[in-house]
C-alpha cells in the first residue's frame, strides 16, 4: 500500500520507517525547515504533500492543524488518519474542550479563560486558592511555560503571571486559569475508525518532567508507561461518554485524554487528539500486528481489533541539548551531526526520534534534540522497566540524557487507583 505521511516537525518518523520496514510504500512530507533532515535515510522525502495525494492510498496527518484538509480529504473518498476541525480545537482551545466534556456528561474542573494578564491576576486575587496556568493555542507546544502554583492563596499564580505580562504577552495572548485537583495522573486513550473506539483501549501514565522524582522544567514527556485493555472506568467515565461528537465530526486516528483521578472524581485536563510522542513508539512496542494494515483499516471505517501484548510497555526518551528547549548555539556546540552508537548490534526496542541516517550511521537530526525513544515490555512492570533499561545501557550518544525512573511509581499510582474503584 501507499501512505504519505504529512509531518510539521517529522513527529511520525517512526511510524512511518516502521511501515516501510513492513513492505509498503512511504512519502514523508516535513514542513519546517529545520526538521527537513529529519529521516533522510530512512524515508522517501516528499516536499509538498498536495502533490502526492492522488497517489495515496492512505494520507496520514501527524500533528493538530490539519483538520479541515483532512476533512476536505474525506468528503472527497479519500482515506485519511488524522484530525478533523472539532478535534483540533479539542486540543488547541482549552476552553471549549472542557465545554465539549461537560456538554458530554464529563466531570470537570473549574476553569476561567483570559487574554489579559492583569484580569486574570484580580481574579487569583479576588479568589485565592491553588491553580494550574495553562496557555492555550501555539503557546502551549511551549511545556515550560504551564506553571503548577503551588501555594493555597496563590500568590505564586499571581507573580507568575506577573512575569509572562512582562516577558512573554506577545506570545501567550489566551491562557487558562483552572482550579488545582490533587490526585493520580493518568491518561486513558483508544484509536477510533469514524464510527467507534477501536479495543484495547490504551492506559497510560505520563512523566512529563525533565528530571527524575518529577522535578524540573515540564518537557512535554520524558517518557511512559502503559497498558492495554477491554475495560476501564476511567475510560467509561470520560473518553467514551465524547463518541457521538467524534462520530459527528468524521475524526479517524487516535485521541487522548489526560486526567487527574481522586476520590470525587476523574477530571480531565486536556486532549491529545493525535499521535502523542513518544506515546505512539511505546504503542509499538505493545502492538503485535502489522500498523500499515491497521491504519488502512480504520482509515476505511472498518471493525477491526488492534492486537496488543498483554503486561506492560515502558517508554524512555533519549534527549541531547538543548532539549527541552530550543537553542540552535547549544544544538550546533554539544549535538549537531551527532553519531548515535550500540554497543552491540541489536535495535530492538529502539525507536526513531530525530535521526537521520548517512551511509551506515545514524546521527542527531533536526534541531531539538529528541534523539530517541527506548521500549520494553513485560508481564510485570518491572520486567518492562528492566528491558527497557538494558537496552538503554546498548546506546551511546555523546551528551545523552534520559529519565532512570520511567514507571516507578506504578506501584503507589496503582494502589490509589484500586482503592478508588478506577482499576
């Protein structure tokens, strides 16, 4: 089969690499300049993806921001994994997807949305208590910038909205302001076929922190740990009661919801309504049947089961500087053309980030420093964590750096999560 990939930042090299390893034909189109290198080597390139899609057979979209092209696509009998208008703005404005989840019977929490700094600093003043800052739009790509007050008077959230009037107003014009929940954080996911969820779905629990013990700048995610199953109340009290919205809005691919759980409520706190990364390399490793067979398939509407390993899958991002950030001095000092080595020949469990390949090798790719990402499984969590840390210890890259407490936590999230009735 033909796919064509259509990528802003080459988020889906691996799951594109994996399809060609499979047998099919691959176009990868990468939109941003400095991402252009992004799997030479690996993938046919493809500069404007419009050119392509007569020859597609199935055109997959990577990112949020291709809604309505992907909906033109469809009405027109194309097969196409990947957004819709409704879903991108799911994802994009925090506001009205918490509206959507509440017109859907979800629990949420309070939340109010501002485009000036100083309304919103009377209203932490006029309502003191502990929030979360959250931007919405493009801002939110931008992880260091959601900021987790830590104080019940919120003082903290005031300051620190004080700071991003001053430094950052030009980038941050709508943030959200929403009450703070303590509780587990876990996210619960399925790919869907226009019509239903596909089963398994996908538990998974997301270290979002740079540094191990969940201390540090917010990276987006450093890795995770998951698992699939049939049934799951957190899956029955928040992604599957918003079906009959994505049926409506014609979405195909896979959607997300990120929550906290405690003992009123599970409350979500955002979608992804997309690949996640490195979420996407970590279902790879837990899915046992071929992909270009499964996205033809659900891209075409059909009923189709997804094979998956049962135990747990444990993901570990391999980053270089300036990861997290973006910094093209440090890039081209500490990691540019960087020669990514194994000790021993063996790629298993290693999943492409921003790689390129010259000749045999592989090198560093890009600009951000997303290097790799390392899986494992195994009936335990430990067994997974032990496999995806063994094959950690096989690669070498100058200036790596990694989380070493990738789903550790599992056994207290775990136990939280029995006694509250949600596993």
């Amino acid at each position: 089969m033909k796919f064509l990939f259509v990528s802003p930042e080459a988020l889906s090299l691996d799951l594109a690499y994996r399809i060609v390893q499979e047998g099919h034909e691959v176009k990868f189109c990468v939109q941003s300049e400095t991402e252009k290198d992004v799997g030479d080597g690996f993938v046919e390139k493809a500069d404007r993806w419009e050119d392509h899609v007569s020859w597609a057979e199935v055109i997959v979209f990577d990112d949020i921001g291709f809604g309505r092209a992907a909906d033109k696509l469809r009405a027109e009998g194309k097969k196409v994994v990947g957004g819709s208008a409704y879903t991108d703005r799911l994802e994009s404005d925090r506001e009205f997807g918490q509206n959507e989840l509440a017109r859907a019977g979800v629990s949420i929490l309070q939340s109010r949305t501002f485009s000036d700094f100083e309304e919103a600093i009377k209203f932490v003043q006029a309502n003191p208590s502990r929030y979360v800052i959250k931007p919405s739009g493009k801002a939110q790509n931008d992880k260091e910038l959601l900021f987790v007050g830590q104080e019940a008077d919120g003082n903290d959230v005031i300051n620190v909205l004080a700071h991003y009037k001053k430094h950052w107003s030009s980038k941050i014009r709508v943030f959200q302001i929403q009450q703070f929940a303590s509780g587990v954080e876990v996210a619960v996911g399925a790919f869907f076929n226009g019509k239903d969820f596909v089963k398994p779905i996908n538990v998974n629990f997301e270290h979002k922190r740079l540094f191990p013990g969940d201390i540090g700048p917010s990276t987006g995610e450093m890795g995770s740990l998951i698992f699939w199953t049939h049934q799951s109340s957190i899956f029955g009290l928040t992604l599957e009661k918003m079906k009959q919205q994505l049926v409506e809005s014609g979405y195909v691919g896979y959607i997300d919801i990120n929550c906290i759980a405690n003992g009123t409520a599970i409350y979500p706190l955002e979608f992804t309504s997309r690949f996640g990364y490195p979420t996407i390399s970590i279902h790879m490793e837990g899915v046992t049947g071929e992909w270009g067979r499964f996205l033809h398939s659900i891209a075409g509407g059909e009923n189709v089961a997804l094979e998956a390993k049962k135990g747990f899958q444990i993901g570990v991002v391999i980053a270089v500087p300036p990861f997290p950030f973006t910094d093209d001095k440090t890039f081209r000092k500490f990691s540019e053309d960087a020669t990514v080595l194994f000790k021993k020949p063996d790629m298993a469990g290693v999943h492409l980030g921003e790689i390129k390949k010259d000749g045999s090798d592989w090198r560093i790719a890009g600009r951000s420093g997303y290097a790799l990402v390392v899986t494992g499984s195994g009936i335990t969590t430990e067994e997974a964590r032990q496999q995806a840390y063994n094959r950690v210890a096989n690669i070498m890259i100058p200036n790596m750096f990694y989380r070493t407490d990738i789903g550790a936590k599992w056994i207290k999230d775990s136990d939280l999560l029995l006694s509250l009735g949600y596993l």
